[in-house]
C-alpha cells in the first residue's frame, strides 16, 4: 500500500490547499496520509526550503508547490 507525507510550514496557504487535496484525494482511494512542518525539523527545512508543499509518495519526492491531482492519482493507482 502507498502513502503520502506532505511537508508543509505555517501560515502557508499553498500548504493549506496542498494538504485539502491530498486529503481529499487519500480518502476517496483508501491511502494512508500524514503532514510535517518543515520548520520543525532543521534538516528538513534544509532539504525542501522554499519549495514547500512537497509531496512525497512513499517517500520519494512526487512534487512541490502544488498537487497535480491526475499525476498522484496514477502514481497511488494499484
């Protein structure tokens, strides 16, 4: 099974959007999501600086800054 993380950081209104989608998106197909603020981690606020929202799926970077919705659909597909 595939899961999703979404790195974000507060007050970021691409991440709030982001995190509605993959949501969304993870609930209508069943996929296990979670969120973590960037900021609160130093070497991950090194690794995606600025290009927050980052998508990973199942750990590997998917995206930034936005969900391309069909992409990640056929990326959770079975």
């Amino acid at each position: 099974m595939h899961e999703v993380a979404v790195m974000t950081r507060r007050d970021c209104h691409a991440c709030e959007q982001a995190i509605s989608d993959v949501r969304r998106i993870c609930s209508e197909l069943g996929v296990p999501w979670s969120s973590q603020d960037v900021d609160a981690d130093p070497e991950l606020r090194a690794e995606y600086g600025d290009r927050v929202p980052v998508i990973l799926v199942d750990g590997r970077e998917h995206g930034f800054w936005k969900v391309e919705e069909p992409r990640l659909r056929a990326a959770l597909s079975p």
